[in-house]
C-alpha cells in the first residue's frame, strides 16, 4: 500500500508539471485569441462579458464534482482550458488542491483583461510611433525623391517645349479671358524653352475691346511693352506702378466681398497680360510683390475709399524711395570713385549710369565718357544723345572694338537688370563680354543697381533663364537690299536674339547700391535684411 501510495504521490507530480508546461504554451494561444477578440469587443462587449462568466463557471464544476481518479481530472481541466482567457488557466494548474486558492469575482476578471488590453495597446503605439521615425529619417535621407518635384515648380515661361506645361497655361489664360500668344519662327534648340515673340502680331490685336476683362491702361502698358517703346528695367517698374494707380482709382468693392481679397484676385488677369505680352523683370516682380502685400495689409474695418488713398501714396512712396532717391544716393557713392582725367565707359542704356554721369559733370568732375553700343537694338545712340546734350565728351564705339579702346580706359560703369542670390550680375547682353575684357586689362568695373533688383533666384548661365526678342530685329536692310529677308523658307537657318546675359562675380570689382559699396558675395545679406524688413 505504502508503494501504491508512493506511485501515486509521483503521478500527481508529473501531472501538475505537465499541467504547469501546458498552461505557459496555453498563454501563448490565449493571447493570440485576445487579439482576435479585441475586435469583436468593440462591437458588443456585453456577449465577450457573458462568455468569460461562462468560462469561469465551467471552471468552477470540476473541483465540486465527484472524485475520479488523478488522470482524467487534470486532462478534462486541460482540454476546458483552452477556451477560456488567460486569468483562468492558473487555477486550472493546481488542481490538486483547488479549495486552496479562492476563485476570482467578475470585477477582478474584467480589471486584469482591461490592464492586459492597455498593456498591448501601449506597445503597438510604441511600434507605431518607432516605424514612423524610421519612415521620416527614410524620407529626410532620400533627397533624390526630392528633387523631382522642383522641376514642376520651374517657371512657366522657361518651360515653352512642355506641351502639359502649355495646356495647362491655356486653361489658366482661358479662364482669365486672355488669349495665349503663340510662338514666332524657329528657335534654336539651346533655347527651345524659351517664348519668341513677334512685334508684328501683338497679343491686343486678339482682344475683343469691350467685352476684355482687362484695363485699358493694362492694355495700353502690354502694347508698350511688346513694341518696345517702354524699355529698361526702371522705365518698366515705373510704368507697370502708374498702370496700377489707374487701375486702383477705377476700382469699386462688389458687395459681400472685402478690398484687400478682391483686388488681388483683380491684378491677376492684368499680371498674366502683361506676362504673355514680354516676360516681367526681376525689378517689376518685386514690385508687385511689395503692392500685393501692402494690399493684403489693409485691415477688414477700413473704408474704401480711404483704403484707395492708402495704397496710392504707399506706390509713390515706394518709386520715390527705392528709384528716386536710391538715385541719387547711389550718384553721391560713386562720385567717390571718379576722378578729374578719368575715361569711363559705358555700354547700352542706363537711366541710372546717365543720372551718376550728369551729376558727376555738375560736382565739377572732368572725365571724358565711351559709350559701346551693340545691335540690334542700339540703345547707346540714346545715352550718347543725352550725355551730349549735357556737354560730357563722348566717344561712341561698337562692342567689337572693345579690345582696341579698354588699354586707354580707366573706368567701367554698367548698369544692371538684376542681381541674383549667387552674386551674379544680369544686364544687357554683351555685358559680360565687356566685364570679362576689362578684367584682362585690369581695368575695375563697377556696377550700379538699386536694392529693389536684387533677386533671390540662383543663375550661373545665360540658357536656363532668359529672353528672346524677335529675331526679325536682326534683319537689316542696307541699299535698298534686305539681308536674311526669307530666313524662315530655311529650315537650317535660325535668328537667335538674346535679351540679357550673366556675369560672374569675379568680374565684377564692385557693386554700388543706396545702401553703400558692396562686393557681390554680400547680395545674400542684403536679400536677408530686406526680408526681415519687410
């Protein structure tokens, strides 16, 4: 007996470690079942709370009921085992004694399952919150993914060889009521990218007068533009804020509608006129930057009239600060640097080169003043015209010659179109052929620009970003007999009539703006101290 009781003892033993090696793998199943239930317990929580008290009572029969022997006892304990939640399983392991250990209430069930749904929550929001670092640290060092939306952001009138880029140029202008000027001729291929222009068929010959949605002073300032009547950067600036004066004391509210959001939706036809009759310019870009925000600034509350009159005197405040008296300023500077016997060239036009030079003459500054000149436009006969008129001795010269005459000059004055981020200087085509022969005779050049035309676009050639004017202006006509008259019957034969160019900074010894005598590399600063002003 001693020895059947012995067996026994050692049965019992190898069932509840068997029983204990069974409940760890029965958790592993139990947890992979609460996942599955997580689910269903948003939906109806109340049947999830039925089956667990069912579970615990299935749990509860066998300890009460009659006793068989050891074996089947912890195998029906097993197999019931399986279905129920994982709190259950740890009576179920100490069957041997079960009026040991009290059975748990429902509250106490139900509190361990909501500390387990928390736990496992918190720890799929950690993976979460994990896999979404490593998806930004993924995208923070992916920059070629980047660059590819850079080249839609491009402007459009660089991107003419794009037939989306044109649809979709189509239907902006269509909307607006503005008929879409059509390309002139061959373009080189270099250029292909670029609108060519004819001044033979300007866009207001395609506007329906009283039906156009556009200003006549808007119409009349696209007609200028394109015929080339209104040129250079300041004349250009000056006409497009005077257009805009008009266009502001012609403006009436609609009702339900406020000043300050309606009339910059107003400007946006007359911008893309003025755009498909030439390209703005730097200078008349940031114009209407500074209109656009001064008009954005007038509060709800203002009355109409009083809004009209502010916006007036802040575009006469804004011509004479930044043209007028940036003139003169940069005039005072660079009298500093002209001396009594110099000999200061100049190229093209230049409204403020020509003020620096009279007011030179008049602080009693003796120089004498080359002016080269370039076709086709031969804007230097105008400068020659007016330095003339104020008794400055000139000489006029072709830019071919300017390596024959720079060994007698001692200055070089340029004007500019724009000055870019990178300190590159954007004038005049030819400009930089002059500032790189004069860097070979050591010769300083100095550039004059006011801080209005300091851009902050990147440039570092003359192909990506530029003009073309009609290549019909290289056509010229001599004795009666016109050269290159039929130029367009040719099909390996194209006119390439560039507008501007860019010069590096290591050929500009100096830039002389209202603000002082600063190096090119010092544009980024200025571009930062403005922003921060404005």
């Amino acid at each position: 007996m001693a020895l059947m009781v012995g067996v026994d003892g050692l049965e019992k033993e190898e069932e509840i470690e068997r029983t204990k090696s069974e409940g760890k793998e029965l958790t592993k199943e139990e947890k992979q079942r609460l996942r599955k239930e997580k689910k269903q317990q948003k939906k109806n929580k109340e049947k999830k709370d039925e089956k667990a008290s069912q579970g615990t009572e299935k749990l509860k029969k066998p300890p009460t009921s009659a006793t068989p022997p050891t074996q089947p006892l912890t195998q029906a304990t097993t197999q019931k085992a399986v279905p129920a939640p994982a709190p259950v399983s740890v009576p179920a392991s100490d069957a041997s004694a079960p009026t040991d250990k009290p059975v748990k209430s429902k509250a106490e069930l139900k509190a361990e399952r909501r500390a387990r749904q928390e736990a496992e929550r918190a720890s799929k929001q950690g993976k979460k919150g994990e896999t979404g670092q490593q998806a930004a640290t993924s995208k923070s060092k992916a920059p070629p993914s980047e660059l590819q939306p850079v080249v839609k952001r491009l402007p459009e009138y660089i991107q003419a060889d794009n037939p989306d880029v044109l649809k979709k140029l189509a239907k902006k202008l269509e909307r607006q009521q503005i008929p879409l000027r059509s390309d002139y001729g061959y373009k080189v291929s270099l250029f292909s990218h670029l609108h060519q222009y004819s001044r033979k068929a300007p866009l207001t010959q395609q506007l329906s007068i009283p039906s156009t949605v556009i200003h006549p002073a808007v119409v009349r300032l696209g007609l200028q533009y394109s015929q080339g009547i209104v040129a250079g950067s300041n004349a250009r600036s000056v006409a497009l804020l005077h257009a805009f004066k008009q266009v502001i004391r012609d403006y009436t509210t609609p009702p339900n509608e406020e000043l300050s959001r309606d009339l910059v939706n107003k400007l946006k036809p007359y911008i893309s006129f003025l755009n498909q009759c030439r390209p703005l310019s730097a200078s008349m870009g940031n114009a209407i930057k500074y209109i656009k925000k001064e008009i954005s600034n007038i509060p709800s509350q203002c009355k109409e009239e009083e809004a009209k009159d502010k916006l007036l005197s802040c575009i006469d405040e804004f011509i004479k600060e930044k043209i007028d008296l940036a003139a003169v300023a940069i005039a005072r500077f660079s009298i500093e640097k002209i001396s009594d016997g110099d000999v200061i060239l100049v190229y093209g036009y230049s409204s403020l080169v020509i003020h620096i030079l009279c007011e030179a003459l008049t602080s009693n500054r003796k120089f004498r003043v080359i002016v080269v000149d370039s076709r086709p436009r031969m804007e230097g006969r105008e400068t020659l015209r007016r330095l003339v008129q104020q008794g400055i001795s000139c000489t006029y010269v072709l830019i071919s010659a300017v390596s024959y005459i720079l060994p007698e000059v001692s200055k070089v004055f340029l004007g500019a179109h724009a000055l870019l981020a990178n300190g590159y200087v954007m004038s005049r085509v030819g400009t930089s052929q002059i500032a790189l022969v004069a860097k070979a005779f050591n010769v300083p050049v100095l550039v004059c620009c006011e801080i209005y035309k300091f851009c902050e676009r990147v440039q570092t050639d003359s192909f990506v970003s530029n003009e073309l004017d009609d290549p019909d202006d290289l056509i010229v006509t001599r004795k009666g007999v016109t050269q290159l008259g039929d130029w367009q019957s040719l099909t390996s034969l194209g006119l390439l009539n560039l507008v501007y160019d860019v010069t590096p900074p290591d050929f500009v010894d100096l830039v002389i703006t209202e603000l002082g005598m600063i190096p090119c590399t010092s544009v980024p600063v200025v571009l930062r101290v403005k922003n921060v002003d404005q």
